[in-house]
C-alpha cells in the first residue's frame, strides 16, 4: 500500500501566497509585484493586502498565475492573530472588498469569514504574532499555517514555525505547512519563502485543489537561490522513503522519540533516504537542508 499527499502526476509550480502592495503598506504596485515575481521564475502569486480583497486575474495570463486573496487581523484578548484568505473558484469577495467590524473578534470568526466565501485560510506567522500554540491548535477550517515567514525571518528573525507546527501535528492537527513572503518591500523580504505545488496544469482550480490536497512542499531560501527540491515523498508498504535534490541532511520525524536523520557531505550528498516506520506510528515528514542552510519541508502523511 502507498501512502502520499505529492500528486504522482503533474509538475511542481513556484510560488508564494502572502504579498503586499501600495493597496495596503508594500512599496511595490499589484502591476509591478506581477512582473518581479514573474521575471524571478515564479508561477503563481497571490496578493494579500491588509483587510481589503484583491482579484487581479486577467484574462489571456495563462503562464502566471494571480490568485485572489486578503490579510484579515484581529486582536482578541491582547493577542493578535493574522489569517490569510486565498480565493479559490469559489470566493464570492469581489475586488477592492473592505473588511471592517473584525477587528475585536475571535479569530474563528476571521477564519469562517474566509472559509465562506469560498477561501483557503492559512495561518500566518505564529512566531510574530506570539501565538498560543493552544488556540491554534482550537481553531476550525484553516487549511494550514506559515511554517516560514520570510518578511518576518528578513525584519526581526521571528519567522519560523517550526515549534508551532510540530506542536500541532503532536496533538493530532492536519494542518498543512506553507512558506511565505509576507513582502512589503520596506526590508528585502521578496523571494525567500515559497511552496512548490504540484498539480496536473496552472490553473486556479488545479493549484488551489492541489494546496487543500496537501501536493506541496514548503520552502526557506535566500533570494536568488533555491531550496532543496523534493522530487517525491511516501509510504510504500510501511516505509517512509523520500528523493531529492542533492543535500546536507535529510530528516524523517515521525514524533521527538522517533525520527531517522541522514548526513552527507559537499563531496558525497544525501537524495535518498528510507525508514521503516514502527506499528504505532500516525504520521510521518521529511525535512531536507543544504549546505547553505536552505531548508525544505514535506507535508505530513497520515498513517
Ligand atoms: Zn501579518
Ligand atoms: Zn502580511
């Protein structure tokens, strides 16, 4: 038996689903955020200015993809909470759609707001936010959560989720893992978080589906520079067995009690790595680093 969340079929697309524009505090235009992300090899965006809807599909763009979204907050019980909608065909906000009346309630409210109208809500920076990992783990609908931030990681060195996420998947969370720019331009964050998703074509229906399917990987590199690629990922009669690009350690963690690390070196690099997992495992991921430090996280796979 096979167990995976990477489709077997289809390519893997670049992109990142947390951006701002001139529409809220970023530097760059919605026009011009298009033509960077696109001139750096990217195939699909979404950008998600603070509590306003962007659409900026336009007809004729099939190779570069533009999904629709926001960045809803709240501060509830003096702590702030910032959810990320994505539109998939589904979404019923028009553009330019103002949020207002959110900002004192409970942030399942702002996720059931984005769920329904037809969005995926993701979690973002819970490092930044100072969230309790307790609330998160409450919290109903979200499709997944920041497990790099690259603005955040850029400004103060507060964009990793790594502690978060591994909290949630230990108390039994499905959530799915994502990396993101969060750009705005006042420091460099562009290019440095990202997923690679892999669906049958680029179309908003085909990635969006892809996302809620968990066919995507999780990305943390400097600009101008790639992360590990994971070429597939599952379990194949009880073990759990990864390839990828050539790197420096490649970990399978299935709980703090029980993981397999593989170490290589510049001269001899890790692709492969297998575990045959123990009777009561649940879940199992993969995380691959290079030399540069550039990290790759898998989703989990349920067992
Ligand atoms: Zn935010
Ligand atoms: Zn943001």
């Amino acid at each position: 038996m096979e167990l995976r969340t990477l489709d077997r079929q289809g390519r893997f697309y670049r992109g990142t689903l947390h951006i701002h524009t001139t529409v809220s505090d970023g530097e760059l235009t919605p026009e011009e955020t298009k033509r960077r992300y696109r001139e750096n090899g990217y195939d699909f965006i979404a950008i998600t200015d603070h509590n306003r809807y962007g659409v900026y599909r336009e007809p004729g763009e099939d190779d570069f993809l533009v999904l629709p979204g926001t960045e809803i907050d709240c501060v509830y019980q003096e702590q702030v909470h910032h959810i990320v909608g994505i539109g998939t065909e589904e979404n019923t906000f028009p553009h330019g759609y103002r949020f207002e009346g959110l900002k004192d309630r409970h942030p399942q409210e702002l996720v059931d707001v984005l769920t329904g109208h037809g969005n995926i809500a993701v979690y973002a920076h819970p490092f930044w936010s100072y969230c309790d990992p307790e609330l998160l783990l409450r919290l109903r609908g979200l499709t997944g959560m920041e497990i790099i931030n690259y603005s955040c990681e850029q400004t103060w060195r507060s964009g990793l989720g790594e502690v978060h996420y591994e909290y949630l998947l230990s108390h039994g969370s499905r959530l799915w893992c994502f990396g993101a720019d969060d750009a705005h331009g006042h420091s460099p964050d562009y290019f440095g978080g990202y997923i690679m998703v892999k669906a049958g074509s680029l179309s908003r229906e085909a990635v969006c589906d892809a996302i809620r399917r968990g066919s995507f990987y999780a990305c943390y590199a400097e600009p101008g520079e790639s992360a590990p690629e994971i070429y597939d990922f599952r379990v194949e009669d009880g073990m759990a067995k990864i390839d990828c690009s050539p790197a420096r350690t490649i970990y399978l963690n299935v709980s703090r009690t029980c993981y397999r690390s593989l170490h290589g070196t510049e001269a001899e690099p890790v692709t492969h790595h297998e575990f045959r997992l123990p009777e009561n495992a649940r879940r199992v991921r993969a995380i691959v680093k290079d030399f540069r430090g550039h990290v790759s996280w898998t989703q989990p796979i349920a067992i």
